[in-house]
C-alpha cells in the first residue's frame, strides 16, 4: 500500500498563491521551469494544512423504504490551517495602500491578501511540486487570518483558510 | 548565560559577605572547591537540552532551548554568616538580570542538604530561549 510522505526535505508539503488574474489557474502559472514564478508567494513554516470538500446533501425519506436516499448537490470547499509567521510572506515586500489596487502576491503577503479580499489562486503540492508529486489547485480568498502570540509560545502563529471559489483540479506534476 | 550570572552576582553579592568565584566547581583531592572555600558562591557550566516548541511541516522546527546553570554554596551550619539571608534573595532575584536578554522564561530555586557540620545550597537557574 503506497501512502502520500511528507516527512523529508525532498517532499514537504510546498503550498504557492498567486494573484488570480481572471482566468482558471494552470501548474505553468506558478512554476516555470522549475521555479517558483515571479510575484508567486511560497507560503513558509506551515503548521498543518487541510483541504475541505463537502457536498450538500438533499435527503428525504419514502413509504416503500425504511431507509433515507440522499443525492448530493453543490459543494462547499475550503483549505485551512495554521502557519509560523515569516514577516515578509505574511505582511509582503511592499504591501499597497488601502486606496491602491493590490500588487503581487509577494508584495502584498497573506495578510495584505486577505485585507484587500484579493482573489488568489493556490497550488499545493502534498509531498512537493516534483515531477509526479501529486498537487491540488483552486481559486479563492483567503479568509480566518489571525496573527496570535502568547507569553509562553512567544512565536507569533496564525490559522488561515481559503474559501475556494468552484472546485478542485487534482493532478500529477508532468 | 553562565558568564551574565557571574557579572550580575558579582555585582549583587558585594554588601552581604558572600563572595564569588569565577571558577567551576572541581573536585580537589575528592572535595569540590564550594566545600574547600565555604561562603563563596561557584556557578557551573552551562547544561543545554531542545525540545520542539513548533514542529513545521515544511522547513526547520522551531526549538526551545533550556539552559541550565547550577550553582553553589556551602556554609557553616553551626554559625551561619549575618548577610546570608540577603544573599540567597540575590541569588535567586539574578535569574531576572538584563543581561540575559534572550530569554523569555526564567526560573530559579534552590535546595539545601547537610555534610557534616556544613550546610549546602544548590541552586538551578533555567532559562529557555528559542532557536
């Protein structure tokens, strides 16, 4: 039995956002010839990570069955997790005003994303982005974004979610 | 950590008749230095231990490091020295010194056992820093 491994250096989770540019995202959009795209944020030290699909359901219930049917209608999907902050990805290199039009996914950072209710598309690649790793991309917004520190972790840390706008594309890394 | 201890005990101790020693606590013919120059405080070397304080799944961990030093002091039971009070609240308050500035969590306390007619403070100062 094959099992996805995330455990060395070679294949830790590797998540990429851009800024949507009004159009479905491609694997080319965030990884040209082996590198990382420019203004393509690498989100770094992430905690965990979780990607959410969930259908609605419509029950209901008939005389001649003693059992409910049930089909599934539009699903609701979503990521989520927890990250170290790293200054410059989470607050960018040159965040825009808020009267200025967002800049690119590094210059604004997660925060300046989320702030500005960015659309952004997001890769993330289960054990790497390597030819025949496994990724999962989407379009949404980045949503739950909530920098805390206490006395006794005194490393600030954050959740944040990505409320996907449609579906998934699932693929392999040609 | 060890050297900031010394330089803030040393300035701490000045009016309470206990001195200080920069050495390490060695053992000479079988008896450490604290039980051959009593009322004199020795700090040893510093003890490391990490532990993961934020594992990260894609990158280095972030570590808490634990530092400890311990320290020493050996009195006459029978009469004890008038400014021993004040120096054992030193002792233990140089855990809080500014010279230490990279630590976010300090601790220190202390214990006592008798050899012979003499009476032995042991002290543990804690600090842990992250990495």
């Amino acid at each position: 039995m094959a099992y996805i491994n995330a455990a060395n250096s070679a294949d830790f989770v590797r998540v990429l956002v851009r800024v949507n540019d009004g159009s479905a995202p491609a694997f080319a959009d965030f990884i040209s010839s082996g590198s990382v795209t420019a203004g393509t944020l690498e989100v770094p030290a992430l905690q965990d990570i979780t990607i959410t699909n969930t259908p609605s359901t419509f029950r209901w219930k008939q005389l001649d069955s003693a059992d409910e049917s049930v089909v599934t209608s539009v699903s609701s999907n979503a990521i989520s997790g927890n990250l170290v902050l790293d200054p410059t990805k989470f607050f960018g290199t040159d965040p825009s005003g808020p009267s200025e039009a967002s800049g690119t996914a590094v210059e604004e950072g997660i925060f300046g994303l989320s702030n500005k209710k960015q659309k952004i598309d997001i890769i993330i690649g289960l054990s790497g982005l390597s030819t025949g790793d496994r990724y999962v991309m989407a379009s949404g917004y980045f949503s739950n974004v909530a920098p805390t520190v206490s006395a006794d972790s005194p490393i600030w840390t954050s959740p944040y979610g990505v409320e996907i706008d449609g579906a998934y594309t699932v693929s392999t890394v040609a | 950590m060890r050297t900031e201890l010394i330089a803030a005990l040393t300035t701490a101790l000045s009016s309470t008749g206990i001195g200080l020693s920069s050495e390490l606590p060695w053992d000479s013919a079988g008896e450490p230095l604290y039980m051959k120059n009593m009322k004199r405080v020795y700090l040893a070397a510093e003890e490391l231990t990490t532990a993961v304080l934020v594992p990260v799944l894609n990158g280095s961990d972030i570590n808490r490091n634990e530092i400890i030093v311990r320290a020493y002091l050996a009195v006459d039971a029978k009469t004890q020295p008038t400014g021993l009070s004040s120096a054992i609240t030193a002792i233990t308050n140089a855990k809080d010194t500014q010279l230490i500035s990279t630590a976010y969590e300090r601790l220190a306390d202390y214990t006592t056992e008798f050899v012979g007619d003499v009476l032995i403070y042991t002290f543990e100062y804690r600090f842990m820093k992250i990495e």
